[in-house]
C-alpha cells in the first residue's frame, strides 16, 4: 500500500510540472489589461496565485478564466471545481482558489 502512495505522489508532481507549449501559459492579468505573471505549468501556477496582486486573482477567479488553461492540462475535474468557485468576498479569493487547487 505505501508503494502505491509513492506512486501517486510521483504522478501528481509529474502532472504538477508538466509544461504547457510555448504560447499557451496561463497569462495573470489585472483587470486594466497589464500582466503581472505567466505561469506554464500547475506548479508555477499555484505559486503565482500566492504572490499575485489580489485583484487579478478576484479578476480571473470571478471572469471563470481558469477552467480553459487547466482542461488544456488536462485537469478537468480541477477546472470544475474552480468554475464553481462563488467569489462573495474579494479578500478570502487566494485563499478558495489555492485551496480549490491544492487538493
């Protein structure tokens, strides 16, 4: 059972890492059109979402932009749940979206 675990974990960190193509990384924008980040893979999105200014966060988390980058990764059940994400609260949107995609 613990192998299998190993296993799990492994892919997962594969899957984290795995590089879009060039041109088709996740752009954070802010809502005025400037970019604050790219991020090419879910490990480096996740990271950008820790640092990114909070109004582009609450600009693609309430826009639903997600769901499309992270299908294109291949994580549709991921790209579900954070389309399902209801931004009530603009200082509590880090916190849904990392905990939507950190599970």
């Amino acid at each position: 059972m613990f192998k299998f675990c190993v296993e799990v974990q492994s892919m997962t960190k594969k899957e984290n890492e795995q590089n879009v193509a060039p041109g088709k990384e996740f752009v954070f924008k802010l809502p005025s059109g400037i970019v604050v980040g790219k991020a090419k893979n879910l490990r480096e999105f996740k990271e950008i979402v820790k640092v990114a200014p909070l109004d582009s966060v609450v600009y693609h988390a309430k826009g639903k932009h997600f769901g499309a980058w992270l299908k294109m990764l291949g994580q549709p059940q991921l790209a579900s749940e954070l389309g399902r994400l209801q931004i009530n609260d603009d200082a509590i949107a880090r916190t849904l979206v990392l905990r939507a995609v950190s599970k």
